[in-house]
C-alpha cells in the first residue's frame, strides 16, 4: 500500500517536472520572439526616421518655392499698381 502511494506520489512529481520544462521552454521562446520583435521593430523604425527626414528636406524645398513665388506675384503686383 505505501509502495502503491509512493509510485504515485513520484508520478505526480515527474508529471510536474515536466510541466515545469515544458513552461521553461515556453517562456524561452516567448523571450526569444520578444527580442526578435524588438529587433524588427528597432530596424522599421529607423527606416521610418530616415525616410521622415528625407521627406522633411523636400517639404523644406517646397515651402523655399511657394514663398519664392508668393514674393514674385506680391513684387509684380505692387508693380503693377504702382505702374498705373
């Protein structure tokens, strides 16, 4: 009877045992698919930054081009009164 209970007390240990692997595992690869995450999103956001700036030099561009014509149209106009 004791033989009985002991067999089965030591086949609820190894049962838990390899659970506990089983959730070590686990949580390896949930840390392993945390920093390959981690990784991805380091290298898209750094693409995002490096096409923001290129957008942000032709913005820059063309606000140079719409104040340039803004003060040619504003220079022929006051020309234009001025001339009458």
């Amino acid at each position: 009877m004791l033989e009985v209970r002991v067999a089965a007390i030591e086949e609820r240990v190894a049962f838990v045992e390899g659970r506990i692997v089983e959730q070590s595992r686990t949580m390896t690869d949930l840390r392993e698919a945390i920093v390959s995450l981690e990784r991805r999103m380091d290298e898209r956001f750094a693409g995002i930054d490096h096409r923001l700036a290129a957008l942000d030099a032709r913005l820059a561009t063309q606000f140079l081009w719409v104040v340039g014509l803004q003060v040619t149209t504003i220079v022929a106009l006051v020309t234009a009164v001025l001339v009458r």
